[in-house]
C-alpha cells in the first residue's frame, strides 16, 4: 500500500529517488511502506537508504541513510537541527537526514554515495 503524500513530500521523495538512482547499479523497491534503496536487486543488494515520511510519527520527513557510527556521532553532534538517530537502526550508525527543512542537496547527495559505498564495500563495514 502506498502512503499518499502531500505535494511537498512527494517532491522531497522525487529528489532523494533521482539522487539514489543515479548511482550505477541501484535498485528500488518499497519496503517498510517506504521507497528504499538497494546497492542492487534484492536479495543481493544491500539497503543503503530509506525514505521516511513520518515512518511511526516521526516529526519530519527525511532519509535515513547508512553511516558508520563515528560519522552518525559527528552530524547529530554538529547540525542536531538537520540529522537525528533513527530508531531501529540508529544503533547500527544509520542517520536520518532531515529533509522539510530546507536541507543542503549537495550534503545529501554526498551522504547517500557514501552510505551506497558503506555498504558495497565489506572493508567498510569493518
């Protein structure tokens, strides 16, 4: 079932799917009831964001987007405004990136070729 989203979100959704989908070899399929992306077709590919749009109340709409946990530390410390932990896989490193609220695309953009990288890599995960 898909979530209908207000026009803000949808657009918000577009970017972060033209985003992800422009990194080689990334498949889409919702999962959770949300848009999430894989390094490739499941069940090879490895998940390396998701779309939240108020995913169990969340307060934003934002991507949560793998991360390793020193670098989860830096963005909530530094900008808790724009990243937060997420739950379930906050514990993992995983960040969200707070998205209705102007965020900066050039930041996102480079957060999620390097989660998609995080998780391609096994000596990244390491």
């Amino acid at each position: 079932m898909n979530k209908v989203l207000t026009k803000t979100e949808q657009k918000l959704q577009d970017r972060v799917r033209r985003s992800c989908t422009s990194i080689d070899g990334v498949f889409e399929k919702v999962s959770h009831g949300e848009p999430t992306w894989f390094t490739q077709a499941p069940p090879k590919g490895k998940t390396f964001a998701m779309f939240d749009s108020h995913h169990h109340g969340a307060e934003h709409v934002s991507v949560v987007v793998a991360a390793t946990l020193e670098v989860q530390r830096g963005l909530v410390a530094s900008e808790p405004k724009r990243f937060f932990v997420p739950p379930y896989v906050g514990s993992k490193g995983w960040v969200s990136i707070i998205l209705d609220t102007r965020p900066d695309w050039t930041m996102v953009e480079q957060l999620l070729k390097q989660a998609h990288v995080h998780v391609s890599t096994p000596k990244a995960r390491k």
